[in-house]
C-alpha cells in the first residue's frame, strides 16, 4: 500500500480510538500502528480475489473498524470492558475483531455456498 495512503489511515483509525481530547502516547501509537496492521490483513483475508470490487472507501472504513475492534480489546479483559453502561451492567466487546467490518463488506463480496 501507498505509504502516503497507509499514513492517512493511521491517522484516521488514532482520531478514531482517541478523541482529541486524548493525546496519543507513543506507546499508544506503536500498538495502533499493530492493530491497523492486523486489521488489514484480517480484512485482506476476508476479500480474498475479491478485494478489487470493493469501494475503496468501503475498504477503507472496514480496516478502521476491524483496528478500532482490535485496539478497544487492551481495554477489556476477557472481553467485558472496564466501563459500564449507564444501567450499571458491564458491556462485552465483540471477540470477532471483523464484526463491525463485516456488514460494510458484505455488498460487494460473493456469497458463500458449502
């Protein structure tokens, strides 16, 4: 991937997992740098050969939920998550990282058949 696109991405999925209210640490950054990385590969892997009838911007929004998917996990372990719901009740976060990428996928994938 273009470096130029590939920094853009990153820069989108930090402003997406830390508001500006939050500074990125530099620890912060190398493991979302991790996590845009896996997200690509994960979503990459889903597309397979189809990968080229996927909108780019489809594309692209997929990687930064798969990576916001995957950089909210440090947050919970065991997939409950150290905030709570406003009832009080704990939220899990998906264990599927391709949850939220899934859906934006899906249109321009062909179906599956066994």
């Amino acid at each position: 991937m273009d470096p130029a696109l590939l920094a853009a991405l990153l820069d989108r999925l930090t402003a997406y997992v830390k508001p500006s209210t939050h500074s990125a640490s530099a620890e912060d950054v190398t493991f979302i740098e991790a996590c845009l990385e896996e997200a690509m590969a994960l979503v990459d892997q889903r597309c397979g050969a189809a990968k080229a009838t996927v909108p780019v911007a489809a594309l692209e929004r997929a990687y930064i939920e798969a990576g916001s998917e995957l950089y909210n996990r440090r947050a919970a372990p065991n997939g409950i998550s150290q905030f709570s719901a406003a009832d009080g009740s704990a939220i899990r976060i998906a264990r599927d990282p391709m949850v939220a990428a899934e859906p934006i996928l899906r249109p321009f994938l062909p179906l599956g058949f066994a």
